[in-house]
C-alpha cells in the first residue's frame, strides 16, 4: 500500500468516526427517560390535557412566579401524587401507568427544587410546597381528588390537608411518609438524632452525586440480602435527584426532618391508608406510619414485610394493587 493511499484511508475513517460521532451525538440531544416528548413527534394524538407556555411541557406558575412541571394522564376520578426527595413525579410513572390504564386521571408535579421545575432560592419551605400543590390542584379544578405522597411527599398530603382542608379529598394514601415527624426530641424521643441530618446536608453539600449514588443502597433496601433491588432502579434514583438543585434539594432537608405534622395528621378528615415497610432504613416504621396511623381519624395500617423505603419501585406490583383496591373501596 502507498503512503498516498495510506494516508486516503486513514483519512476515511476519520470522516467514518466523525459521522457516528455526530450520530451519537444528534441521540444523545433527545429527551432522556423521564423527560417530555412530543407525543406527536412518534405519530400519536395530541396529548388529552393541553400544555401551558412555550415549551412541550405541561407547566403552572405560582403566586411567586416559580414555575411547576406537571404530568397529566388518563381520564376520571383523579388521583394526585407527591415525590419523595429528592426525586420528581417520574418516581410515580408506574402507579400513574398502572392507575391511568384501570380508569383514573393521575397527575404528579416536580416539587420546586426538584426536576424539571423552577429553582428559587426561596420558597423551599413545607407551607410553600402545601401551597404549590394547592395551586396545581385549583388551576387543573380537580374534585373528589385521591391524594398520595411517599415520604416528603407524605408530609406535603397532611400539610396540605392542613393548610387548605379536606374540601377538594376523598381518600389518603402516606406510603413510607414522614410524619408525624422525623427527629428526635423530648416530645419525639423515638426519632433520629439531628446529627443524622446534619451528616445527610453536608454529604449532599460535598458531592451530592456521590451521596446520591450512595443513599440509593439502603434507599432501596440494596444492602440487605435477598434483596429485590436492581441496579437500574438506584440509576434512576440517581438520575431524577440530578436534575434538581442543590439549594432547593439542601432547604429540603430540614423540611423533611424537622416539621412537626402532628397537627396536619389531625385534621385529615377521609378515610387514609397507611403503607410502610418494617424494613425501612431511612423513615423507620415506629416512629412514623405506625404512629400516623394512631394519630389519623380514619386510617388503616398496611405493613409490608421486609420492604424498604423505595417500596413504590420494589413492591410495585403490591402498592399498584393496594391503591386501586383502596381507590375502589
């Protein structure tokens, strides 16, 4: 071969990995899972709810100007979620798949902070988030509503229930939820030092991917043996806490921690189911859904034996099952 020709073909397969360069590079700009598509770009309907704003995503914006990001899907009764932190609505996708395909309209927001929605410095407090549910909920005028919160997102049920009333709620769901509330004290001496929160900011603070990466093993009970985990469930978990930011996620922390729902917990008025795993390491069982489930009027108590904390993803079939019977009861 001649350096001439050599040096042709060299040249070839240069302008080879230069296209599949591009290639990758033209699929890595479409939406990741979890991110919204067009479903017209795949041939589909016009999506059922319309889209507010510019963008292909379902928005509101709030008295502060913060905007949400919602999803919307299905038609019916509607059954409204709230995410754990520090991930976003795509933690529900198969509760509001499963839900969506059995007859109900299910709807979940990124909190503030969280996900796809806006990143104020400010706000990122549990009355504020109360408010923001409340907003989405009179802005969509949904009646009759299921509400159902995982962890923060069960302590942002009871406070909006407490802030705003039963009015608009037929049914409750806590699962793996934080309150009554989840540090320890003279009044709560069954909860988790400070200290403990204290090591979870400052992790977050010096490398918030690592700690993620890290939280996601006993977030999903991955460290325990016979354990139903899978590795991409803890990507997941990794992905959806990277799309928020680190101060709305870090305010989150106290709000998680440190908020008394007791009073919340008190006013619910609606019958409420109560789901936690007795091998929850990270929202302990004792001093939280078995104590709810004390504290609320109308509640039942579903223990699920040897489920961790990220149960809507371990045991979803058994959570799909038990919200849908709960739903129809």
């Amino acid at each position: 071969m001649s350096t001439k020709d050599h040096g042709s073909e060299i040249d070839s397969s240069r302008r080879a990995f230069m296209g599949g360069v591009a290639m990758a590079s033209a699929a890595l700009a479409l939406p990741v899972a979890g991110l919204s598509m067009p479903s017209t770009a795949l041939g589909a309907t016009a999506p059922s709810h319309p889209t507010h704003g510019t963008s292909d995503m379902s928005t509101i914006t709030t008295k502060d100007g913060t905007e949400l990001y919602y999803k919307d899907w299905g038609q019916g009764q509607p059954v409204v979620f709230s995410h754990g932190w520090p991930l976003t609505a795509d933690a529900w996708d198969a509760q509001m798949f499963f839900l969506s395909s059995h007859g109900y309209r299910t709807i979940a927001h990124d909190r503030r902070g969280h996900g796809r929605s806006g990143q104020p410095w400010n706000g990122n407090d549990m009355d504020t988030y109360a408010d923001d549910l409340a907003a989405l909920i009179e802005k969509l005028d949904l009646k009759n509503i299921v509400l159902v919160g995982h962890s923060t997102g069960g302590g942002e049920v009871a406070h909006y229930i407490g802030r705003h009333g039963n009015a608009r709620v037929a049914k409750a769901v806590l699962i793996g939820a934080v309150p009554p509330v989840m540090v320890k004290s003279e009044k709560n001496p069954g909860g988790l030092p400070l200290s403990v929160f204290d090591d979870i900011r400052a992790k977050t603070l010096a490398d918030r991917s690592q700690f993620f990466k890290d939280l996601s093993g006993p977030f999903y009970g991955a460290n325990h043996p016979n354990s139903k985990a899978t590795q991409g469930m803890r990507d997941s978990f990794w992905m959806q806490g990277m799309q928020g930011g680190l101060k709305g996620q870090y305010d989150c922390i106290k709000q998680f921690s440190e908020v008394d729902y007791t009073d919340d917990l008190k006013k619910i008025e609606v019958p409420t189911l109560v789901i936690h795993g007795d091998d929850d390491q990270i929202v302990p069982i004792d001093d939280s859904g078995r104590l709810t489930a004390k504290i609320v009027k109308h509640a039942t108590l579903k223990v699920y034996p040897g489920a961790p904390h990220g149960l809507t993803a371990t045991h979803q079939e058994q959570v799909n099952k038990d919200l849908l019977d709960f739903i129809r009861s």
